[in-house]
C-alpha cells in the first residue's frame, strides 16, 4: 500500500464509462426474472482491468479522459494499432485488426456432441477486485492468423490435417466462429518471454468473446467471481459461472459466460458475450452457452503456446536512485530534471529508471511525505518522442485553466476540453508563472495540487503531478528546466 495514493491519484476513467456506471441498473431492474445486476464495484475493476493490460491508467482523478501519454507496452511492429480495450476488454472500433472467419457456405452438416458445463449465476459477492501488474519492460506484438490458429489447434500437424476438411478455414470449424473477425495479441516480459496471449473475436450482431491464455497457470484476472461450479472434463477441472445482465445500458440484456482451467499446461480464462436474442439455435431453442462450452471441450486439452513462448527482446535495463543527485547522473535526463533540491529533504525520495531500445526510455523520481507527492515523469523520444501537436493552445485558457470549472468537471468542462483540462501539455517555450498557477487547486486536505505535461523541442515530454507545493516552488521546478 505504499504506493496507493500516487497510483491512485494518476488514475483516470473516460467519460464513456462514466455514464455506463451512472445507467447501471437499479435495484429494481435488478430483481427482473433473468437479469443479474453487476455491482457497480466489478463493472469499475474489470473496465479498470482490461485498460491495464494495454498499459492505460483507470480511476477517479475528475472523471475526464486522460491526456495520451508514452505507454509501457507497446506493439512490437510499426503497423500495430494503438488498440484500446472497451466493454470490459474485448477489442472494438477502428483500430481492431484481425481476419475474419469465413462461413462454412449452409450451416453445419450435423451438430457437434458436446461436454456438459455448470455454468452457475456468479456469486452476488465475494468477488475479489485486484489490479494486474504488467511485468517491467512489458512489449506486445499481434498475432498472425497462423499464429492464432497454432494455439487453437495445439501443432501444426493437426491444423494441416484437419484444414482440408475445414470449410472456415484454419480456425476449427466445431467452434461456431463463423463470421467473426478475430484478432491476438502476445505480451512478452523485459526479457522475452511470454508473459500471456490474448485472442479476442466479434460478431455484426454484437456478440464477442475474449480468450486470455498463460504459460502453465491461470492468467491473472481483475475479478474473482466466488459463484463458480467445477465441471471435471476428460480429467480437466473447468470452474464455470455466468451473469445476466444490461451490460452495457443499451436496454437489451447480455449472457455473459465465463471459465477458469489449467490444461496442457496452459491456463486459460474465457468470456463469451452474446446479447439477447442473438445466439446459436440449437434443437430450435437460443444456446447462449454454446460457444463457451464449444470452445472448452474441443480445445482445452489442445491449446498450446509452444510456438510463442520466447521472442527476442529489444534491450533492457532498469535503475533506482537513492537521491536526485543520483537521478541527475543519468546525463541524457539530467536537464529536464531540477537542478536545486526544492523539495524539503524531510520528505523520502525515489527515483527509477527503465529503457527498453526502440520503445521506451523513462525516468520516475518522486518525493513524499504524507498525504503529499511530488512526482516527475521524465519520458525521452526513444520510441520518436511526443509530438508538439499535443500541446494545448496556452492562449486558449478554457483548454486547461482548472480556476474556471468546479468538480465534477464532467459537469462543468464542455466536451471538447475534455480530453485536455484533465493533464493537459504544452510547449515548452509557453511555460509561465500564470499557466502554473492556471493548473493548481486546492485539495480537501488542505495542501495544493498541481499537473501538467511539457513538450520540449526534441520530442522529450515531462509530466509534472505534485502535491503540497505552492505555486512558486512548483514553478522553479520547471523554470530551472526551460531551455534559453
């Protein structure tokens, strides 16, 4: 818990999620015949949860999305997208690249026998809320067709066999993935090796699903629902349970069915999400289950990641400091750190640095002392720095001057300044006196609170988010900074 405070404090939700919280159901649309409200707790943690994995900060700083800054895991190669997990994790947009399944061209010749699941009403509580730490160094890199296909069909072997009886191409047939696009992503550690995989797929009716997969344990999860039945499956135990339930307040109810299982020394947690009145016909009846329990019986004891354990890894390297003298020794950082100790040396002092070649070089200093931080992100243009196009107008006060709104900003900001009044950057040639203070509020604790990025000429960007100053010592930490 040492850290929570400044965790939290650099945390943010985006407005779309703001509203989904504020139409969650009531309690009385929660007693309704085959609708299970989600508590409001678990709707944040895995919203929270699935923007972690993509390195995008969750929380409660003011409610208004947060100003994009260099993330830890990034794609690998050039034409990755920015990809951003929505509805609780599952790839969507614009930015969602994949292949799409084709359709086997007149239904299936006959319907597949499938394994019997318990797939009991998760617990109403119980349910755990945890944050998942990316490793250090974290990179990612999408998936190939062939390489999503590999994990599903175990060898290369049986997915040569078994294609030419395939109609819907590599991805096997019994799992009724007709006509979704689907897409993976793996994301290796600072020393390439495969920390988890992900395979994610949607359908034009609005059905998805999201496969997270790990080399020999269960990947981590957000949530831990307490309501689970386990179902022993050719000697793998499969621990299942659903929700039912206006996920997304569109006014139509969601099945939401879920598994945990260790096989073949892969651990493997799905979700499969079909809104109301869209799932496979089976014996003239909707399957809302069927696709999770497809997915379970004729691939769990195949799934392999063999072919993705180890990558190579881009250099690596991190260092912590005892003192801001220390940190200064990093030479290639040291001018846009403060030359002079402003803050009081009462206060403790940390400091980290990591650089991974080609993707990140940054480094963390920050002192504290009770309620009060003073953090500074300093991020060099490693991975080709941060563009001056980011930087806010600093003649357009309405942009980020906080003096002007009141909390909750996400009812005093207009919309277009959401994206900026949160933490907003500017060029380094406008920093003031005046837009310091434009940017410091009072806390409810009585000390100050002061953000705001600085873009410099050559991409460097600089991240400033301190407590307990006043708005002339937060301004000698960024004057001292300034080039000529």
């Amino acid at each position: 818990m040492r850290y929570y405070k400044s965790y939290m404090n650099r945390q943010q939700v985006s407005a779309d999620l703001h509203e989904k919280l504020l139409t969650l159901p009531t309690a009385e649309q929660a007693d309704k015949p085959q609708k299970r409200a989600i508590h409001w707790q678990q709707a944040v943690a895995m919203a929270a949860c699935a923007a972690l994995l993509v390195g995008v900060g969750i929380g409660a700083r003011g409610w208004l999305p947060a100003t994009p800054t260099v993330e830890t895991v990034r794609p690998e190669s050039t034409d990755s997208p920015d990809t951003a997990l929505v509805d609780d994790g599952v790839m969507a947009g614009t930015n969602f690249h994949g292949f799409t399944v084709p359709s086997d061209g007149g239904g299936k010749m006959a319907f597949p026998a499938i394994s019997y699941i318990a797939y009991p009403d998760a617990a109403d509580d119980g349910e755990v809320a945890r944050s998942i730490a990316v490793p250090e160094g974290a990179f990612s890199k999408d998936l190939t067709e062939e390489e999503v296909c590999l994990i599903l069909w175990g060898s290369r072997e049986a997915m040569e066999n078994a294609h030419m009886k395939a109609k819907t191409g590599n991805v096997p047939w019994i799992l009724f993935w007709d006509g979704y696009t689907v897409a993976g992503r793996a994301t290796y550690d600072g020393h390439g090796d495969l920390w988890q995989a992900m395979i994610w797929g949607y359908n034009e009716e609005g059905a998805h699903f999201e496969i997270t997969l790990a080399p020999g344990h269960l990947p981590p999860a957000c949530v831990v629902n307490s309501g689970g039945e386990v179902t022993e499956i050719d000697g793998v135990e499969v621990t299942a349970w659903k929700n039912i339930y206006d996920r997304d307040g569109d006014g139509v109810t969601d099945y939401v069915y879920e598994s945990a299982f260790l096989a073949n020394n892969v651990g493997v947690r799905t979700r499969f999400i079909t809104p109301e009145g869209t799932a496979t016909e089976k014996d003239g009846t909707l399957d809302y289950s069927l696709l999770s329990t497809l997915f379970i019986s004729f691939t769990g004891r195949n799934l392999t990641l063999d072919h993705l354990l180890t990558t190579d890894a881009p250099a690596f390297r991190t260092a912590d400091f005892a003192s801001l003298a220390e940190a200064r020794g990093e030479s290639a950082f040291a001018p846009y750190l403060p030359k002079t100790e402003v803050v009081p040396d009462a206060w403790e002092f940390y400091g980290h640095l990591v650089y991974q070649e080609g993707i990140q070089n940054k480094l963390y200093v920050r002192w504290s002392k009770g309620y009060d931080d003073v953090c500074i992100w300093v991020t060099l243009p490693e991975d080709g720095g941060c563009s001056r196009d980011a930087a806010v107008d600093v003649n357009n006060p309405a942009a980020y001057d906080l003096r002007l709104y009141t909390i909750p900003w996400c009812d005093s900001v207009p919309e277009q300044y959401w994206d900026t009044v949160n933490c907003p950057a500017f060029w380094a040639e406008d920093m003031t006196r005046e837009v310091v203070a434009a940017r410091t509020r009072q806390k409810d604790t009585g000390s100050s609170q002061t953000n705001f990025q600085v873009i410099y000429p050559d991409g460097t960007l600089v991240k400033y988010e301190c407590d307990g100053l006043t708005v002339d010592e937060m301004w000698l930490l960024v004057e001292e900074t300034l080039p000529n």
